[in-house]
C-alpha cells in the first residue's frame, strides 16, 4: 500500500463513506487534533513512568482512535436506507468514561487537596502530561464546534472532557510520583 495517493492534492480529503471535504474543514480540524492529542500521549507513555499508567494510555490512544474515527465519518453515509449502519464505526462506551473517572478517584486518594490552581511544569514528563491536555481541550472545543454543525455520537464529547480532567489528574499524581515541584498560581496583588 501506497502512503502517497495524490488525491489530497488539490486540497481535499475523504471522510469515512467517501465524501470529500476541503482539508481545513471542521471535521477534518476535529479528528487532525484528536490525532495530535494520541501522539502526545505516546509521548506520556514513552517516559520513565509506572507501567499501569502506560497501560492506561494504551487503552486510551486505543479510543482515541475510536473518537477520530466517530468524527471523521461523514454522519450522512452512517446509515443505509432500511435503517441499518453501513460503516461498522466503534463506539465509547460509559464504561470507557467510567473507568477514566476510576482512575481519576485513585490518584486523587493520594494527592493532596487543591487550593490553587498550578502552574504547568516541575518535570518533563508533568510538562507532556500539561501539554497533552491543553491538547485535549482543543479537540474538545473543536468537536463541540462540530456538534452544533452536525450533531457528533455524545459519548466522544464525554470522553474529550473526561480525558482533559483525567490528565490534568496524571499531571499531579505524576509530580508526586516524581517528586516533582508544583508551583501553585498566586495573583499578584495590584
């Protein structure tokens, strides 16, 4: 198989079903980021980090792909005339959001309460955790932008916003674990 097909040349792409759309469209925008986000968290994963967080993120680039795939499909050739789906597209599950919530409630037990917000950074791999989640927002405003055009499968809406909170989470579990400074935000007084 080919990498290169020459039929994005003219600034097109196709959606799931064969529908083409300009490259900038908001769909194309939308899964182009949650992408960006799944590289990210490869990046996560490749650091020096307990082996059930990498396992976890397995799972979750595993859904991401689930969401892309959910956002790049063109909801007009989802499903055929006598009401069945034509395209045999995942879906995320409340399991698949329950369990980011889970995993969220465990680090919490260990972590200190929150009085402020922080400030990203006191580690590497805190640093790509921060970066991955500012990440994650984006897809999410841009999926939520999406869904106001051409309403999206709800579930991938949750899991954007669960997934931002559940790494903000890893963020500071990982600065515990790393023994990692987090410098909370205090305004200046004016």
């Amino acid at each position: 198989m080919k990498i290169y097909t020459k039929t994005g040349d003219k600034g097109t792409t196709a959606l799931f079903g064969g529908t083409r759309v300009p490259k900038h469209h908001i769909r194309i925008e939308s899964y182009g980021t949650v992408d960006e986000l799944n590289s990210h968290l490869g990046l996560i994963r490749d650091q020096d980090i307990l082996q059930n967080y990498k396992d976890l993120i397995i799972l979750i680039q595993d859904k991401l792909f689930t969401v892309g795939a959910i956002l790049a499909t063109d909801p007009e050739k989802t499903i055929l005339k006598n009401g069945k789906e034509r395209l045999n597209i995942p879906k995320i599950s409340t399991e698949d959001i329950t369990r980011l919530e889970q995993e969220m409630d465990l680090m919490n037990e260990a972590l200190p309460p929150m009085t402020h917000f922080v400030l990203p950074g006191g580690h590497q791999t805190v640093s790509f955790c921060h970066v991955a989640r500012c990440v994650c927002r984006r897809a999410e405003r841009l999926a939520s932008a999406l869904n106001e055009i051409a309403p999206i499968e709800p579930h991938a809406l949750v899991y954007l916003n669960r997934l931002s909170d559940y790494l903000f989470v890893l963020a500071r579990k990982l600065s515990l674990d790393l023994k990692a400074n987090e410098i909370k935000w205090i305004p200046e007084k004016q």
